[in-house]
C-alpha cells in the first residue's frame, strides 16, 4: 500500500527566481521618505524592514531604504512597531 503512492508533482524540485534591484532596474535614484505606500512594500507585518536577501535589494540601496524608513518613523509617517500592517 505504501508503494502505491503517487505525486502530482515531482517533489524536490527548487525553483529559484533571479533576484534582481528594484531601483537600478527602474531607474530610481532617490528613496523619498515622504512616499509612505512605497516604503510599505518593504516592510513586513510587524513593521521591520526586509533584508536584502529577501528583496534582493543593492547594498548601496539598501543603506537608503533602511535611512528612508528610520527618518520616516521619526517624523511619524511609519510607525515603529505595526500590528498587522498590511
């Protein structure tokens, strides 16, 4: 009986997508810790900011967003601790 079990799908297979830098591909040269919905895209629930092996994001961005991020939580845009954000 347990011979006779059968996939769908194979099982070990790792499809890994090629992580890419959201601001050299589109061209972005300035994070604005003004743009609040756009920050939001790279903060998780909780209101922590992704890492880059997450995002994918460039060390030389990186260091902005997180920049962008901590002079929009001082200013009161972002909040510090979020409970469920999204």
């Amino acid at each position: 009986m347990a011979q006779d079990v059968r996939y769908l799908s194979p099982v070990n297979i790792d499809i890994k997508k090629e992580k890419y830098c959201r601001f050299k591909k589109s061209g972005i040269k300035f994070v604005d810790y003004k743009d609040a919905s756009f920050l939001l895209k790279l903060l998780n629930e909780q209101g922590k900011i992704l890492p880059r092996r997450i995002t994918g994001t460039s060390s030389k961005f990186q260091s902005r967003v997180n920049k962008a991020v901590k002079r929009a939580r001082h200013i009161a845009i972002l909040p510090y601790v979020g409970d469920q954000l999204r």
